[in-house]
C-alpha cells in the first residue's frame, strides 16, 4: 500500500514543500493506525517438512496500479499427507504510463518465472519433482502457447524470457477466486491480510490429489489477443533467372584450345550415343574441332544476342541501343551471326567480308584474343585487332586487345620503358615512291643456339639476315650458319630469287665494329671482306653503300627491325632446342614473316571498311 500511495503522490505533481490533500493524508493516517496489527501477525517458520517431496506452484495476478506473484511449496509425506505454504511473495507497482491489463498479466508471469528461478538457487539441496505456473488470465496462456516471433516485440520479449526458464505444459489456468496472488494486487490494509483464510496456506485444492484441481475451460474463446499480434508484412519479390553458361562452367575456359577439344568431346558424345553403329574414336580431326568453334560461337550469340537475333529473324529493325545496329548483321548458313556491310560482291575471302560477330561482356572473347596473342608471337594490340578480324568482329575489339596486351606477363617482361627521343625528318629514299624492295638495308640477328645430332647434343652458332625496304619498311628474313662471306652471299642470292633485284643495299660501316670482340668481331671481319661481296653486287649491277664512319644511328631503321625480330623470337624460342630446320620453319622465322604480313601500315578503325586492310601483304603482294 505504501508503494501505491507514493505511486499517487508522484502523479500529483507536487514540490517537496506543498501540503497533501485531505484526502491523502487521511489515507496515510488510516495505513499507518493498521501498521500497529502488524504485531499480531504470526508466519510458520519451517515451510518445509523432512522426508517429503516437493512441488513448487506459483500463482500471479495484476490490477490497474500493481502485479504480484506469489511462491507456495507443497510438501508430500510418506504418510501421504499434503500441506502447502506460502514461500516468498513480489509485488511490483504498473508503470505511470498507462498499460493495458494483459501486458501488465505477462509482466507479472515474468515475475513468476524470476521468483522460482531465484528459489531454485537458494534450494539448490532439494529436487523440485514438479513446477507449476498458475495464471486467471486466459490471453497470456495464448500468447506463451505460440512462438514468440507472432506477436508484437513487448509481447515477443516477455514470452522469449518465461520459456527459457519454463515448459509450455507447466502452466495451468485458474480461477480469479481462487488466485491467491489476487490479495497482493489488491490494496489489502494488514487486518484482512491476518483473517484471510488461503493467503498462508494457499488455495485448498493444494492439499488435494491433482487430478481435481482447476482446469482450463478449453470451450472458451478470446479475441484480444489479436491486438498483439505481429502484423504479417508480405514482401514480393521477382528475380530473373540468369541462363546457365555452359562454356563458362567448363573448367578449361580461359585456353582456347583446351575448350575446343572439350566441346569437341562432348559433341563426339552426343554423336556416339545418337548413331552407335558410326560411333568415333581416336584424336579429334579437324572437322570435329571446326564443329567445335562454329557450336560454341553459336551459343555464345544465342545467349548474348538473343533479342536481336530474333529480330533478324523477323526481318524487323534493330533496337537503337543496340551495339550491334550499324554492323547491318545477317545469318550465314551456319546460323551465325557475322556482319553485313557492302562488301558481298567483293573478290574477298567470306571471312574477311563478313566476320563473325562476338559479344561484348562474354569471357569467349578475351579467350580466342588470348589465343591469337600467343601464336602470333606476342603481337601489340593494333596488330592483334587487325589479325583477329580476319575471321571475327568483336564488340569494343580495342579495349579488349589492349587488356589482353597488358595483363600478358611475358610482354610486360620484355618491353621495358622506352624513353623519347627528337626524331630529325626521314631521309628522301624512306619517303619517295618506289618497288617494295627497291633500296634496302641489310643487317644481322643474333647468335642464335642451333643444334646438330639426333638428340641435339651439339650446338653451334647461328644468325638471321635482316633485309627491310626503305619506302615500305617490309621486311625479309634469312637464316645464315655463320658470319661469313659467302654465307651471306648465299643469303643475299635467295633473296634476290624471292623479291626481285634491288638497286642499292645500304649497311653498316666495318669501322662501326673496330674494338668489338666475340660475334661482333666476326660481323666485323665479315664487313672488312668487301671486296668479295662488291663484286658480286657489282655483277648484279647493284649499287652498296655503307653509312659513315662512327654513326650507327644511321641505321636506325634496321637496327629497330633486328630489335623487333629478336624481341618475338625471344618469346617464342626462350629455352627450346631446335636444329637448322625447325629454325626455319614457319613457327618461329617463317611465324616472323607472319607476323609482319599483318603489320598494319593504316590505322584501323571501329565500323567495318570497304577496302581491305593496308598491311605490307598487300604491298608486297605475298610475304
């Protein structure tokens, strides 16, 4: 009562010197005359009996102003005989702000559960055979029945609390009659806590068997706790499915030619199965791996131009944001998409016309430029563009070349930084309109390891001679076994039988390689010998000419040849054996030469050209 009455005052507003009403002080006056029964009042000091069992029950109740919760034990003899007492009792005040009858019912169950968890630590000597929760409020027993993620988050909160220290089945409903935990939330002056009969003791039906004690009136329904009740907040969500990359789920994706030889497989697979009496076995032969690329081009158009290859299809316009839509695209009769253009009747090869047409956000791609980087011996990315779009059109070709071109680790290796120089103007012979091989410069590469005997244990030394057009810069290789005279003569004969009689050759000077040692006095002694190779030029009415004395920049324009030569041959041969014939072949100094037929002498540009690409091929007309 006197948690009430200061409870009262509070909500009054008053300042520590204001007078209380009337009313009050005769309320406080009256609490404290009742104070004086408080003498009279005796409470059983054992509350438990020996050699008995023991249950624990525990009954709460609330009102506007308060919530309580009260402890009886109830002790069963041998001679089964049954008493109950009351243990220990909480009675806590309902907060100002106002709260509604069954939140203040689910406080003081969490009271409850508080109240035997803390007897259950002082008695920790005596095991409890049962414990009961007793409540009159039928919406909290709802709300401990289900979980308590269905109702609101005060509701939530107080559920979680009373079922970590409580089962669903030990709570049981009772009367509000019977409820002695009704005395406390009453405001019950001492006289009638003295003469009240089940307070002590507890309600009667404690000291009876329990198959009579208060059940739960299941044919009553309540509604109100539906206030409680979390709301159910749909959320919908639509995602689109994402079709299944089969080339990127192929372990082997980034190496072109593994993923050939994969899809070729499978593609053999599905023959076997379809046509068992046919059925293929051994290596892949090139039918099988052309049927391999075609299939995978397919697929990966199928998935990344889906829209506009129906609208193709249809014969309608293509989307404006397209990429794709100034390319005029058509089907070829592999079903691929390759692009249109102009150039139908030109005597063209069908691949160079109409290249096939690749996404843009697809890995295939960065693969086959990858590819076409490798076997072309590490080309830039102009040269890579160039080759690439013999037979394909990729989507943003140049971005593509160059990210390949850059994130190559052997080329990042072996092309150091280059600083600027001022370049003076060309001289008249570099600039004036003459046949591809008309003047030249000649010059050597290497040494280069050749090796002799089956197992090429034996080596020697061998070189490249470098010849390069002054107007075109076209470029023509031949490999030498030494640094002599007539090896180079012989050189120089095979390439007259290729590219037709040149007018002047223009070299290095001998007193360039005066105090040179090792192979460079070789070339040296080689150069000195003029007179040998003056007379066959001069046999072939051609004119030799050597650039000054002490100026090797002067040869510029073969030196950065030789620089390009050794700067590919270096990424391809690195630690190979090879003899004088597998030097020769077209893998490593013919593949030089291939890579030369693709060096562009024009730009290229973003949308397909009428006219085929200026490369020294089609100066030269075959390299």
């Amino acid at each position: 009562m006197a948690k009430i009455f200061i409870q009262q005052l509070w909500r009054l507003d008053l300042d520590w010197d204001d007078e209380l009403p009337i009313k009050y002080q005769m309320a406080w006056s009256n609490f404290r005359r009742q104070l004086c029964n408080l003498i009279d009042l005796e409470v059983d000091r054992l509350a438990i009996t020996p050699d008995a069992k023991y249950e624990i029950h525990v009954f709460s109740d609330s009102s506007a102003s308060t919530y309580s919760a009260c402890v009886y034990i109830r002790c069963i003899n041998n001679e089964t005989k049954i008493t109950s007492n009351l243990l220990c009792a909480k009675l806590k005040m309902a907060p100002i702000k106002k709260c509604s009858l069954p939140r203040l019912e689910v406080c003081a169950a969490v009271t409850m559960v508080q109240l035997v968890k803390k007897v259950q630590e002082v008695y920790d000597f005596i095991q409890f055979s049962n414990i009961c929760f007793w409540i009159d409020s039928t919406i909290v027993l709802s709300w401990i029945s289900e979980d308590s993620c269905n109702w609101s988050t005060f509701i939530a909160n107080r559920v979680a609390i009373i079922l970590q220290v409580s089962t669903r089945s030990q709570w049981r409903h009772i009367p509000s009659n019977l409820n002695p935990a009704d005395i406390l939330s009453r405001v019950v002056l001492p006289a009638e806590l003295m003469h009240s009969t089940f307070w002590f003791p507890g309600p009667n039906f404690l000291t009876l068997a329990s198959s009579i004690w208060p059940q739960f009136p299941h044919n009553l329904i309540y509604d109100d706790n539906r206030l409680e009740r979390k709301p159910i907040k749909m959320i919908l969500t639509t995602t689109i499915s994402q079709q299944h990359d089969l080339i990127i789920s192929i372990k082997f994706h980034n190496d072109y030619v593994r993923l050939l030889n994969t899809v070729a497989y499978m593609l053999r697979f599905i023959y076997n199965c379809e046509f068992k009496a046919k059925r293929k076995y051994g290596s892949l032969d090139a039918t099988e791996l052309d049927a391999s690329r075609l299939n995978i081009i397919k697929y990966i158009q199928v998935i990344s131009f889906h829209a506009e290859m129906a609208a193709v299809q249809k014969g309608a316009n293509l989307n404006a944001k397209s990429h794709i839509q100034s390319l005029s695209p058509f089907f070829d009769n592999n079903g691929l998409l390759r692009v249109g253009g102009r150039l139908r009747n030109c005597n063209l090869d069908f691949n160079s016309k109409h290249p096939i047409l690749l996404p843009k956000n697809h890995a295939f791609k960065y693969t086959l430029a990858r590819y076409y980087h490798k076997i072309n011996h590490h080309v830039g990315p102009q040269t890579l563009l160039s080759v690439i779009r013999q037979s394909y059109w990729p989507i943003h070709g140049k971005v593509i070349c160059r990210s390949i071109c850059r994130s190559c680790v052997l080329c990042f290796h072996t092309n150091p930084i280059k600083q600027n120089h001022f370049m003076v103007d060309l001289p008249d012979l570099r600039v004036q309109q003459s046949r591809p091989f008309n003047v030249i410069g000649v010059d050597f590469c290497g040494p280069f390891q050749i090796y002799y005997g089956r197992r090429g244990i034996i080596s020697t030394k061998g070189y490249i001679s470098v010849f390069i057009g002054f107007c075109t810069k076209a470029i023509h290789l031949e490999l030498v076994e030494d640094l002599s005279a007539q090896a180079f003569l012989a050189a120089l004969r095979r390439f007259i039988g290729r590219r037709g009689l040149c007018l002047v050759i223009y070299s290095d000077n001998a007193t360039n390689f005066i105090g040179a040692k090792n192979e460079l006095h070789e070339l040296y002694k080689m150069f000195k010998s003029t007179d040998i190779i003056f007379n066959e030029c001069a046999s072939r009415s051609i004119i030799w000419k050597t650039i000054p004395q002490c100026s090797p920049h002067f040869g510029g324009l073969w030196e950065a040849t030789v620089k390009s030569t050794k700067f590919h041959l270096k990424r391809i041969l690195q630690d190979a054996k090879f003899n004088f014939f597998e030097f020769n072949t077209w893998s490593l100094l013919k593949g030089k030469r291939f890579w030369l037929k693709y060096h562009n002498l024009k730009y290229y540009t973003r949308v397909p050209i009428s006219k085929q690409l200026a490369t020294l091929q089609v100066v030269c007309r075959e390299i």
